[in-house]
C-alpha cells in the first residue's frame, strides 16, 4: 500500500446488474422495483457522486484497522445483553447475545450477572449476563402475531459481541428501528462461549447458522431476519446463502429476507497471501488472530481431546500452539476436525466467491481496497452477473474500520440504512 492510498475522503463505486437484469422486488404497495434501482433510490450513503469522509487522522488502511482492533471504546456504545446459550444438533453449544433495555439499577444488573452465571463458565463481558430461566421460558414461546424484524449478527475470526463495531450496530439499530431485536451469534469458543464437543467453527459452518435461524423461524414465523457478517462472519454467512437456493429448490423456504457482508475475504488464497504482504497484516494482525486461536484451543484442550483422540495422541494442540499464521494454525486444528488434506484446499473449496452465483437473497457487500487483512481482488464481474448482489467499493476504510472523525463506523451506518430501508419499502 503506497502513500497514494492516504487521505480521508474515499471514493465509493458501486458494483451491480444492469437495471434490465437486476433481481425485481415487490414492494409495500404492491409495485415492484428492481434491486439496482432500490439501491440508487433509497441508499445515499452510498452515493457514487459524493466523497466518503473518513477521520483525518487515520489516514490509511493500516491505521483505520489498527483503530477497530486496539482503540478504547469502554465508554462508547454501552449496550447491554442478555445471554442465551443456544445447542446444536451436535451437542456443540453458541451464545447468542440479545440486545437488552438499560437496566434501571446497575447493581441489580451485577446481582443478576453473579446469579445467573453457569458453574464452570468464565465470566462475561461488561455490561452482558445470562438470561434467568423465566427470561428464556418467555423468549421460547411462539409468537405468531409479531412481525417485527431481527437483526442477526455474525461476527469476525476473533470476534463477538463485545467488539465496538458490533456495539456500534447493536447500539444504533436499538436506538433507531423501533422495537427491533437485535442477536449476536457467538461461534462455539468465541465471546467466552465453551467447547463442549470436538468441532471448532470454520468457513464451511453453514449447518450452525441454519440452525440458528430455524430455529429463530419457529419461535417467531412471521418476524424477518435480517443477517449482518463482519469479516469471517461475512464468509460464513455468504457460504450459508450460497446454499439457501438449493433448499429453496427442495421446498424450504429462506430464512433471511435481506443481508450485508462486510470486509469479507472472498478468496481465502489470495487473503493468505494479501495479509502476508501488507506489514501490518503481518506483524500485527496476523499473530494476534493466529494467537487468539490458539489460547481458544488450548483452553479448551480437555474437551478436545475426550472428543478427539488422536489430538492427544499426535500432540495435535501442541502443534498449533507453534502457529504464526492463521493458515499454520489451520493446518494443524482445521483440517483436523474437516474433510480437507491441508490449509489450501480447505481455503479453496470454503472461499465464499465460488458460490456468490447461487446467491438468492438480496446481498449488500462492502469492501476497502486499502484493506491490510483480506485480499482486495474483489468479486467485480459476479456482482454484475449476479441480479441479486450490490457490491460498494471504496478505496480507504482498512479492515472493518470506515472510521469518521466522530470514532463511529460508516459501515455501521450503511447496514442500518439497508435494512431499515428494505424493511420500509419491500414487501
């Protein structure tokens, strides 16, 4: 990334069908309009005529990420949560984080944090404590009449709910979209979530959101969802939607009436190399993710290894615990508990660009590419061909950063804006 990638007011193209070819919508009153044309009508946060203003003071790639991983946030976005764990099919637990109202006394809320903590599970994060078992009757019960949409979150590698980008969405859709709800789904180990089985999460989890979200559809049937990934999270999420057109073609039916993806590593082969090439992606963000994986692994080795065996017995845990690089650490752990035969062929089978064609949900992605983390050879033709996907490219905002002078995240807004507008006019 040369000087000429500084500054801090980025250009925005947009990526996306012809109006002839894009995806038609049906609309409130019964019209219909087409994705392309929802997009330039209703999204002016995304106007390719004006600059994108960003803080002066970062004033590249490297710094607007270094900004989303390190800077102090303590005192912005206070959200609170309320945690539910959630079990999978396999016996594998996530948590999910639901936005909670601030609670009229701080030190009931501390009362409640000590009260409803499960014996053997590590202390959360400020300002989140577990559902009491009359809070979670209330939420399992069927509600047929609400048809107030959820938003679902989908975090980044070594993400979850307690990460400032995240509070920054959760904070606004809580403030701005009356009564919505708002879910963080934290991935098995993730967000001080245990292990309870064998398998980690990958970019192949597909099984764990649909779990999820069929289950949110059964709770509340008539209520949208909406669906946010961040980074990895945006991987996932892409792969799971790659595959809800072939459930639609079997009779299901889709579970996400609109999503974002955002700073999404869309080639995990070019994003291995690209991380490599950039110093701070190397020096940086690289080891801390590769570090966070690894204190992941070995805490929760016991439970590895009663699942998994031959982790004990070719010292599986130790190996990763050598790892410099993500793709090291897959290497080792991944592909261990996945049908593929190294780290490569796991990231060229998983890379969510090779199913963006088979996308069938109305899909707003957003990229940088000064971004140091993920590759920047970004999927250009496929939004065009794809009448379903809206690609915005800018050309500052780092990894996960778009970072305005005010310390709030542009993406933050752009998603809400998305939602809240498809929710508007979309039938």
């Amino acid at each position: 990334m040369g000087i000429l990638n500084w500054g801090f007011r980025s250009n925005i193209k947009i990526h996306q069908c012809q109006d002839e070819k894009s995806i038609q919508l049906i609309t409130k009153k019964d019209d219909k309009i087409k994705f392309s044309e929802f997009v330039k009508d209703n999204l002016s946060l995304i106007d390719e005529s004006k600059k994108l203003w960003l803080n002066p003071l970062l004033f590249n790639g490297s710094l607007q990420t270094l900004y989303y991983t390190s800077a102090d946030s303590s005192k912005k976005f206070q959200i609170y949560y309320g945690r539910e764990l959630f079990t999978y099919n396999d016996g594998g637990i996530c948590s999910l984080d639901w936005v909670i109202p601030k609670p009229e006394s701080k030190d009931e809320f501390k009362e409640l944090v000590k009260k409803t903590l499960p014996e053997g599970f590590p202390k959360l994060h400020p300002r989140t404590r577990y559902f009491t078992p009359e809070e979670l009757e209330s939420r399992h019960v069927v509600d047929e009449e609400s048809t107030t949409p959820i938003v679902v979150i989908f975090h980044g590698l070594a993400g979850g709910s307690h990460e400032a980008l995240i509070r920054n969405l959760a904070e606004s859709i809580h403030k701005n979209c009356n009564d919505w709800d708002t879910v963080v789904v934290n991935n098995r180990g993730c967000c001080r979530t245990k292990i309870t089985t064998g398998a980690l999460f990958n970019a192949g989890s597909t099984g764990d959101i649909r779990e999820v979200l069929v289950d949110f559809k059964k709770r509340y049937p008539n209520r949208p969802i909406y669906a946010v990934g961040f980074s990895f999270g945006a991987a996932m999420l892409s792969n799971f939607l790659g595959e809800e057109e072939q459930e639609e073609e079997k009779g299901g039916s889709g579970l996400v009436k609109a999503a974002c993806a955002v700073g999404c590593p869309w080639d995990f082969v070019d994003s291995a190399y690209h991380i490599e090439n950039s110093w701070t992606g190397k020096y940086l963000i690289n080891p801390a993710i590769t570090q966070f994986l690894i204190k992941l692994v070995k805490n929760n080795s016991v439970e590895f290894n009663n699942h998994n065996p031959h982790f004990a017995e070719q010292n599986v845990v130790e190996q990763a615990s050598k790892a410099k690089t993500t793709w090291q650490f897959d290497n080792a752990i991944t592909c261990k508990t996945t049908p593929y035969a190294n780290a490569f062929e796991y990231y060229r089978e998983l890379s969510p660009a090779r199913r963006l064609q088979k996308i069938k949900t109305p899909l707003l992605m957003i990229n940088s590419t000064d971004d140091p983390a993920v590759g920047t050879r970004l999927p250009i033709l496929d939004a065009k061909t794809n009448p379903y996907l809206c690609l915005v490219e800018t050309d500052l905002g780092g990894h996960l950063g778009f970072v305005k002078s005010s310390g709030e995240f542009w993406c933050v807004e752009v998603v809400e804006q998305f939602f809240q507008k498809f929710q508007e006019v979309i039938n």
